[in-house]
C-alpha cells in the first residue's frame, strides 16, 4: 500500500458512510488513535469488528475528548469497516492526514495545505547543507507552524530530532495522531494553550513553509 491507495481507500469507506470532507481529519487522526490503543487496552489484536464506541472513546486522548467534535464518534457507524482498514496500513507511508484538508471548503478558504513533497525534500537538501558533517541524532528541527507534520516527518525519517507547535486544535489533532500512528515520541505543545516556544537558540534549524 503506499499513501495514494491509503487515501482512496479511507475515501471509499467515508464515502460508502457519508463523513463530509470537512470531518475526514478528525475521523482518521481518532481512527488512528483507536487501532493502537484500543489493542493495547482490549489485548484485541486481530480483528476489530467487536471493538464498540465505548472501547474508542475510553481510550482517547484528553485533547480529542475536550474537543467539539468528539460527538462524531458517536454518530459514525462504519467503524469496524474503518479501523479493519487502518489496522493493515503500514506505518511509514507519510501524513496520513493532512490530504483531508485539502478537500475540505473551509480549509481552502483559510488557505491551508499539506506541504508538497518535492518541497519537503529541497527544504531538508538545504539544512543538510547548512549542518555538514553533523550527526543527525544531534540535529534538533523546530517547526512553528506543523501544520499535520510534514517537516516533522521527514526530520525524523532521517533520524533528526523534532520540535513542533500548531495553533489549530483539529490540525493539532491530525498532527499528534501522524506522530503516534508512527510510533514517534515528539516533544509537541498546542501553542493556543502554551503560546511560543521559549529558547529558539536551542534548535538548529527552524522551518515552516
């Protein structure tokens, strides 16, 4: 499976339950939660067709219960078909959240977007050169504005360590859920509630796009 396939078929299960666009992100990023905690806390490893709501919602982050949308997972009856699905996704396809926003109108009219890939690249072919020799263990990447973690992805694909903020709660969400999903112990904070990161001088490099 790679991320297009990811996306088609997480797609075609929305569709088939009539999540709106706008809703994708928040679906996929609990979903994402769901098929690791809940086998860690049911010892449910195989099959998900009996995980109930309650299983979902017992393991949930508190930022996803605190936030408005938690009534979602309540609503949405294709669960099984979805968590089955999201179970058999590979954990090193990319951001597996960010491309809902794209879809969704009102994040085309705040003017937010998943970073291209290409871009993604030339940004980290630029700090490579700009550290030289320095080992990547010792490299510490900032991202102010991660958005669903792009930057921070590939930071830690090449064995960086990463540092990121977002003021978008539901981006926030999407975001934590990338990083967990991939089993990455990140140091990340909501800067609505914590507001900028002190000690820029701590970082080697800061990026956003």
């Amino acid at each position: 499976m790679n991320i297009e396939e990811f996306y088609s078929g997480a797609g075609k299960i929305y569709d088939r339950y009539k999540v709106k666009n706008r809703d994708r992100c928040f679906m996929t990023s609990v979903a994402m939660f769901a098929v690791i905690l809940a086998a860690r806390v049911t010892g449910r490893q195989a099959s998900y067709s009996d995980i109930t709501v309650k299983d979902i919602k017992g393991v949930m982050p508190v930022f996803i219960k605190d936030y408005h949308k938690f009534q979602l997972i309540d609503s949405f009856e294709g669960w099984s078909d979805l968590l089955d699905f999201m179970s058999k996704v590979p954990l090193n396809l990319g951001d597996y959240t960010g491309r809902w926003y794209e879809m969704s109108n009102d994040y085309k009219d705040n003017a937010l977007f998943q970073t291209p890939d290409d871009v993604t690249n030339l940004v980290f072919e630029l700090v490579k050169q700009r550290v030289g020799n320095e080992a990547p263990e010792d490299i510490k990447i900032y991202d102010p504005t991660a958005g669903t973690g792009s930057f921070l992805l590939e930071a830690k694909r090449r064995g960086m360590k990463t540092y990121g903020q977002e003021v978008d709660h539901e981006t926030f969400i999407g975001l934590h859920a990338n990083m967990f999903f991939l089993n990455m112990h990140q140091a990340m904070v909501d800067a609505k509630k914590s507001g900028p990161m002190k000690a820029f001088e701590q970082f080697s490099k800061i990026i956003n796009s």
